[in-house]
C-alpha cells in the first residue's frame, strides 16, 4: 500500500497522511510508504497501482494534478467545506488505484481518516490506545466510491475546562504542560471525530503563550483546527493571560475593566488579534468580568450594562477589521449569551437589549443551556432570520452551583438527543461546543454530540430511538475483536451507568436520596448497581486473560467510568441503608457501614487502578473530588456519615414489611399491626416480610396463625444478632385455595407472627378481580395510580397552530424510570383546544372525589423570554386547564431553589387537582409550548400524599389485552 502526495500538499495534511499509514500498520502489520513527490507522474502511478493499493491525496485549488484531471469528478466538491471524494479513476486497474479528494484541507484530512474508519480503525486509536481487528491486506472496493455530505453544523468541537487537579495534572506528568505535546493528540482526536473547533484549558493555561510561545496555535492551523477561547475570553486572548501581564506599571493597566482601564483593555485585545487573528479562529466578542462573572457591578442597572457592552461590542469590531481583515463577513465571530449576558441580549419591558442591534448583525449568537444540559432560550421564527446564526454551548461537565460535576461522565445519550436535536431544530445550526472537561472518560458522549452534530440527517430529529443503536455501532467500533456477546455486555454497561448516575450526578449524590425502603427502591438501585459492576468486572477478568491488548481502551472507556460511578452510587446506598436500619435498631445496620467504608476503599483502588493502567497514560485524570458535596464545590465535602447499633441487653426482634417503612417488635403496648399491600395488584405473586436482631442474644419467632392460602418461605426460627441478623420471608399465595376465599375477586388473610415481645399482625388483602377494560386502563386496586408515560390508551395525531401535523412520540429509555413522551416537530407550538395532538390515559377509580394528578416532567426551560412552558390536561373531557410546568418568577441559576432541584433530581413535577368519577376516568395531554417531556402521571386521593421516593412510586396495575 502506498500513499502518493505533492510536496505542495498542506503539511497538516502530510501529517495527518502519516497517521493513517500507522492506522494501516495497525491493522495489517506492515506500514505504507508515503511518497512526496514534486509533481504526480500519471504513468508511475499506474506501474504502481499494478503492484499495489496506491492512494492519491489531493486537496483542490491546492494540488497543480487535480487540477489538470478531466476524470475527476469534482464538479460536485466545488463551493463545499469540509467534503471528500472518494474515487477511482480508472477502470483498468479498478479499486487498485484511489484518489481521495478534498474541497478543502479539512475536506482532505476527513477523507484521510475515512479510510482508517473503513478499516476497523477506532477515533480513540491514539487517544485511548484502542487495537483495531487485525486483517491481513488493505482491499477497497469501487463501490466504496463516494461524495461525502457537508457537515450538518459548521462549527463543532469541545471545551476543556476545569481542568484541574485532573488534566493539569496529566498534561504536566506527560508533556510538562498544556504544551503543543500536549495538545497534539487532542487536535487528532478533535479531527478523527470529524470536529473543527476547539476551546483550549484556560482555568490556569495560556494557550497562545504554552507552546511553548505560539507553538500551540500554529499547529493547531497547520492541522486546521479552528481556534476559539472561552464565553468570557474575548479577542483571542485568556483570562489567565492578563492575570499575568497586569500590573500598574503594565502597557495593559491593572483593572479588568472596560471603564476604568478603557486604553489597557483595547491594548489588551489589540495585541492578541495581532498575534493571533492570522490563524484561523471563531473570535469570541463581547465582555464579562474576571473569573466567569458579570462585566459590572451589582449597582448596575441593566441598560448600563446593555450600553457598557455595546460600547465594547463596537470597540472589537473596529479593532478586528483593523488587525484582522476589513471585510467582517470573512471573519467569524460569535458572542456567548451565558447567564447575565442573555439578559443583556433580550432587555426587558423598559430596555431595549442587544438583540438586532448593529454590533451583532453578522455575528454568531451562541445561546446556552443551564449548565446541566437543559437549553435555555431558543430563537423565535422571526430571530432565525440573524444573518450571523446561532450556536449552543453545551455542558457534560460542569464547575459552579448548584453542584458541580467534573469527576467521570454522567450525561445520558437520549438526554443529549432530545436537547440538541430541539435546538437543531430551532436553528441553532451554525456552531456547536460542548464542555468536556477533562476530556478523558467523556469519549463516549463526545462521540455521539460530534456525530449528531456531523450528521444530523442520519442521528437527528428524523431517527428517535437511535441511541442504543447507537451504542452498539459504537462498541463494534472500538471492540470490534470481541465476540457479539461481549460487545453486547459492553454496551449494556454504557447504557446502564449513564442512565443510572445520570438520575443523580455522584456529586450530588447523598445517603437519603434513594430511599432506603419505600417501594424498595434502595434495594432495587442496588441491584441494578450490583449487575452492572458484576458484568464489567467479568469482563475485565476475561480480558485480562485472555486479551490483555484490549485491556487498555476496555479500562478507559468501559471500565472505570462505570466502576467509579457505580462504586460511588453503591456507596451512597449502603448508607442510606445504614441509616434507616440503625434508627430502627436493627444489627444489620452495621453490616451495611462495613460494605459502605469498603466502598469507600473501593473508590481509591479503582482510581489508582485507572491511573496505572496502559504504563500511566491516565495518571491525574481520576483526580477530582466527587463525594458528598455539601456545597457548590468540593469545599467542606463529606464521606457518609455512618452509624452503629448497640446491641440490647434482651432478645428482640423487629418485623417490617419490605417496601414500606412500617416496623413493629409485638409489644402489646404499642401499635404491633402490619399490611402488606402488595397483593393488591393482581399481578403481584411474590412479597415479603424481614425480621431483624435488636440483640446479640439468641431471639425466636414463630408463624402461630395465618390463612390457609398465605404461603411463608419460614414458619418459625432463630436470630442471633452475629451470624443471623436478618431473615426475610418470602409471602406467596396458593391460588387453588385462595380461589376459595375470594368474595367478588377479594379477600383479606391474616398473619400472627410471635416474636420475642408480643404478637404482631399483618393483615394481607388480596385484589385478585378479573378487570375487562380497554388495554393500558389502569385499575385503583391500591388507593392509588402510578402511569408511566408511554402506557398510554390512546395517541391522537394532531396540528399545530400553523395547521401543520403534530404527533407525539414515546422516548425509548429517556428520564428516570422508563421512558417519556415529546410531542414532534420540536419547534412546534399548539392550540389544546383547536387540533392539538394528545395522549390520552384511562383510569378506573373506586369512588368519585376530589384526587391529584401529579405529572412528572423533564426539568426542561422554557423556550423563550416569555418563561411558558405550557401544556395543557383535560379530565372526562369537560375540564380543560392550560397548565405550566414553571411558575411566572421561575429563574434559572444561582440560588434559584426551584430550578436547582429540577437539575439535580432530573425531574420536575407539578400537582394539579382533578375531580373523577366512579369508574372509568379519561385524562388528556396536550402540547402547548415547545419543550414540554412527560415521563409519568401519579394519581391519588387529596391530601393521601403518597410515600416519598426519589424514583417516584412504581407503576399499578394496568389492563393488558
């Protein structure tokens, strides 16, 4: 195999040349020559296309061949960014000989990479040392010709950010510092994933001074990645760079400010387009204060603010057209409209913003989500005219309040799908950067925002339900020397980890915040946590023994971002159940403080695991706080606090029933009644009852009475608080003789359990009625209702207020439970009265009365200033009510207590009161405004407020046909 490139080529993309030939030592064993030649011999190229695979590259208005070839087609190439062709010239000697054309350098560099993509090769294969599939020759086929599309969004790439201790650290253990060293592998992950656009490390870094000098910047332009600084960077200059050339005897003065230092500033920024402004860049414009905070302060009114940045916004078009190039329109620019600057860019009712002013006509206006990966504000139909476009700054990591979250990954690909695809479809198109942080354990993520961002046409609004799909090509392509099974057991631990500590970031993360027993919903999570541990770890012993090559990538990208967030949730539970154990008295509460402080162990070991994996090429990226914030930072953070329990001096015992919170010890002084409810569900055939040690002294029970028909896994035993400390009875139910007691489908048995301090009673009702209702009906058999979104009876296509068709559609996976349901196009706003689309739930209540209807909805933000985010519910189809899932003062940052529980629990509800009937209910819901998710309704009696649980009660009984 060889590579034929004119020495005019770029030298980025001689560069890029060379590492796919390496790509291709990976794969066959043996490495291409690349030969650089003067000019292209056409004749030689055919001598050695008979002997062998030979590749030309050529990048058109850059290459004099290209240019005199009538038999390349680049008719279609022409006026396109970042395309490539793939052709084959020649019929003769067929797919011997390929031509790999670009519209541009970029173009050029794509098609490079698409051979290595064809052939096995992972965007990781640097980055993470992923081992491709061997084969043993290079073969191409003519129908592997092609004409690539244009990128959906012009501008992509990602952030680093906050980056220390963890990437500061790395980049100095291996390269000395955020160095050209440093960021050449980063420039090669960034184009691999079909990225143009970079934000460099700038909490302590200075990009344009650490390459050392411009060494940074200039590969980056040779390799052709399009350069920017942060939200709050303006002029191609670091916020760390003035930290470090002020001074009051400095040319650039003392103030970060734009009044009082008006002549250093501009100097300031003067100096950096000069320096800077010859490489190709997005030049962020505009102006906030030092260290990511307002430009003025607090006694600024908002039009001194709004005219403060004005004058800026003037002030850096004169310098850009001065330093840069006089025509704007050949340089890009963009603003970041992030927190207080959004304000400033829409006004209020007596200021007139920034928006359609003159110093933004041609300038990209990046609007932002809420830091945890919520979009704020999106254009109306009127604002996608802006000539500049639009751009969304995105966040998988993130430092500030109301926690932060910067350890490992714990964004969620149907999340990241349902955002950006809303704001693809509102426009949002022409730029888009999300905030990786550390970058490492984030590849995952990364991948799918760069593909979709790529080609939205394949993954966007069009494909629902793609991310598991997703995943496993995903998978393939990275693992592609596993068998099916292991891919498969792969890509179930991506999408469990991220779907399990995305409900609850591990920052965030406290001991009560699953509860410990209602529902059963710690000991559920814990399960969960068990399987996915379990399966990652068997995998990483396989592979150590078996392919000990793979065992790298499976640790980075696999591994330990799933054992560290699993480990750290595991922790958290075994707390919780610590302290619900130990206000109880049960000796069991201890065993769980000794699982929990092994957690606590565990945690250290897997970090120190994945900083010495492939010879420490991850050391320091583990290195974040991640446990027990009780602030916005790591300040002040806390490990559980965890309790022991005293044994008695007497022999007892406490029964509870699993999933509720009620405990009895039998005394007959106080209340020694029990229910287990759930047979009330008629699906339900298994509950169960536990009984715990209070003393280290030996404690009996037996079972001295119980319907015929209750079945117990223990009549009778032994807890001795040290080797049996718990014992849970399973409750079954003999059907044959429960027939015989029902009375209408229903019956009520009894249990008389004798323990150490007096009986206890656990009355058993059983709900075992035949209910012949329309399919999804959900029955009130326990004295409430719990709906999952997409269990719907009915789903009505409908229209929105331009007369366009509207339908809702069920996301696969999405939310906290299950799934939910959006209703499409995304943009789309719609009249509940007048054809809207709808989904409609029936429920059959006991008695007519006066209930609540709580609905459980995404924390999404509304769409525009005017803060709605509507829907509307009607009952029986006589009560409409337009309803908002914000009130009219919601706001969103810090010390904003509603949003910040909506972002930290990763739902939002709102309880609305309804009147039903007996018998058959009806509940409609429409869509009103965009943004609107619903992933389940819960229905219950006024004032019966149901058990607390971080989850939400778990679905009832509903009518399957």
């Amino acid at each position: 195999m060889k590579f034929i490139i004119e020495q005019s080529a770029y030298s980025g993309v001689l560069k890029i040349a060379g590492k796919v030939a390496h790509d291709m030592e990976l794969v066959t064993g043996t490495l291409p020559e690349i030969r650089v030649v003067e000019t292209i011999d056409l004749e030689e190229v055919r001598s050695s296309a008979a002997r062998e695979l030979t590749i030309i590259v050529a990048t058109m208005g850059h290459s004099r061949w290209l240019d005199a070839q009538k038999n390349i087609p680049t008719e279609a190439l022409k006026g396109k960014r970042e395309c490539y062709g793939w052709v084959f010239p020649d019929e003769t000697l067929r797919e011997r000989l390929l031509v790999i054309v670009g519209s541009d350098k970029r173009g050029t560099i794509y098609g490079l990479f698409h051979l290595s993509e064809v052939f096995g090769v992972s965007p990781f294969v640097n980055w993470c040392h992923v081992v491709p599939v061997h084969r043993d020759e290079i073969r191409l086929s003519t129908d592997m010709a092609c004409i690539a599309k244009e990128p959906s969004v012009e501008y992509r790439g990602f952030f680093i950010n906050d980056e220390w201790p963890a990437f500061g650290t790395w980049s100095e253990y291996h390269f000395g510092g955020p160095n050209a060293k440093a960021y050449e592998p980063i420039f090669e992950l960034l184009l691999r994933l079909k990225g143009n656009y970079l934000w460099p490390a700038m909490w302590s870094a200075r990009f344009e001074d650490d390459g050392p000098g411009l060494l940074n910047a200039e590969l980056a332009d040779e390799y052709g990645v399009i350069m920017g600084m942060s939200h709050h960077e303006p002029c191609l200059r670091q916020g760390e760079e003035y930290k470090y050339l002020r001074g009051k005897d400095s040319i650039y003065g003392d103030a970060w400010n734009f009044k009082t230092n008006r002549e250093g500033i501009i100097r300031f920024w003067e100096d950096g387009l000069k320096r800077s402004g010859k490489f190709e860049n997005v030049i962020t414009v505009g102006m906030r204060g030092e260290a990511d905070t307002a430009i003025m302060g607090k006694g600024a009114t908002l039009a001194d603010n709004i005219e403060l940045l004005r004058d800026v916004l003037r002030t850096q078009r004169k310098l850009i057209r001065e330093n840069v190039n006089e025509d704007l329109s050949k340089v890009p620019r963009m603003i970041a409209l992030y927190k207080e600057v959004e304000a400033f860019f829409y006004g209020d009712e007596t200021t007139q913003g920034l928006i359609g002013s003159k110093e933004l006509y041609d300038v990209i206006l990046m609007l932002c989500d809420d830091n945890y990966g919520n979009l704020r504000t999106l254009p109306t139909e009127e604002m996608r005219k802006h000539p500049g476009g639009y751009g969304m700054y995105y966040h998988f990591d993130y430092h500030g309040w109301p926690t932060s979250y910067e350890w490992i990954n714990s964004s969620y690909l149907p999340k990241i799908w349902e955002q950006m695809t809303q704001a693809y479809d509102f426009g949002v198109q022409k730029l888009w950067i999300v905030n990786v942080g550390d970058i490492a354990t984030q590849e995952f993520p990364l991948s799918f925002f760069m593909d979709l961002a790529y080609d939205f046409e394949r993954w966007g609004t069009t494909a629902p339900n793609t991310t598991d799909a997703y995943t496993r090509l995903w998978v393939k392509r990275q693992f592609g020397r596993l068998s099916e099974v292991q891919q498969a057991q792969i890509a179930d631990i991506l999408t469990d980890y991220t779907r399990m500590i995305h409900k609850c970031r591990p920052e965030a993360l406290r001991p009560e915040t699953y509860h410990a027993a209602n529902y059963r919903e710690g000991s559920r999570v814990l399960a969960e946590v068990g399987r996915v541990m379990q399966t990652a770890q068997d995998l990483y012993d396989e592979l150590e023994r078996d392919a000990p090559e793979i065992l790298p990538a499976y640790v980075a990208l696999v591994w330990y971002p799933a054992m560290g967030t699993m480990n750290v949730l595991k922790l958290q539970l075994l707390s919780g159940m610590n302290h619900y154990l130990a206000e109880i008295g049960a000796l069991s509460a201890n065993d769980y403080a000794k699982e929990a402080k092994a957690c606590l162990d565990a945690d250290q070991k897997i970090i120190e695991q994945y900083h010495r994996s492939d010879d420490a090429r991850w050391y320091g990226m583990g290195l974040s706080q991640h446990i027990g914030f009780t602030n916005w930072n790591e300040d002040e953070c806390k490990n559980p606090l965890l309790m022991q329990v005293l044994p008695l001096q007497k022999p007892t015992i406490i029964a509870t029933v699993d999933g509720t919170v009620q405990h009895v010890e039998g005394s007959p002084w106080l209340n020694q009644r029990m229910t287990i409810s759930d047979f009330l569900n008629p699906e339900c055939r298994c509950a169960s009852i536990s009984l715990y040690s209070r003393s280290e002294l030996p404690a009996s029970f037996r079972v001295i009475e119980k319907a015929e028909w209750i079945v117990l896994s223990a009549m009778d035993g032994t807890l001795d608080g040290e080797e049996h400390k718990r014992l849970t009875i399973d409750v079954t139910v003999d059907e044959s003789a429960l027939a015989m007691a029902l009375t209408d489908g229903r019956t009520q048995g009894m249990i008389r359990l004798e323990l150490p301090a007096g009986i206890c009673k656990i009355s058993v009702p059983v709900d075992r009625s035949t209910y012949e209702y329309g399919n999804n009906t959900f029955v009130d058999t326990q004295g409430w209702i719990a709906i999952e979104a997409e269990h719907y009876s009915r789903c009505k296509d409908g229209f929105d207020r331009e007369g366009q068709p509207m339908q809702w559609k069920c996301l696969a996976g999405y939310g906290k439970t299950l799934s939910a349901m959006k209703a499409f196009p995304t943009d789309s706003y719609a009249d509940a009265e007048n054809g809207a689309p709808y989904i409609e739930y029936s429920i059959v209540t006991k008695q007519a009365g006066d209930y609540e209807a709580e609905f459980y909805m995404q924390p999404s933000n509304p769409v525009t200033t005017e803060n709605r985010l509507q829907y509307a519910v009607s009952v029986n189809g006589v009560q409409m009510q337009i309803l908002d899932a914000v009130t009219d003062d919601f706001k969103i940052g810090d010390h904003q207590p509603v949003w910040a529980r909506g972002v930290l629990d990763q739902i939002r509800c709102r309880s609305v009161p309804v009147q039903l009937e007996q018998g058959i209910n009806t509940i409609r819901v429409y869509p009103v405004t965009p943004g609107f998710v619903l992933e389940k309704i819960v229905i219950y009696p006024h004032g019966n407020k149901l058990a607390e649980a971080y989850l939400g009660p778990t679905e009832t009984y509903r009518c399957r046909s």
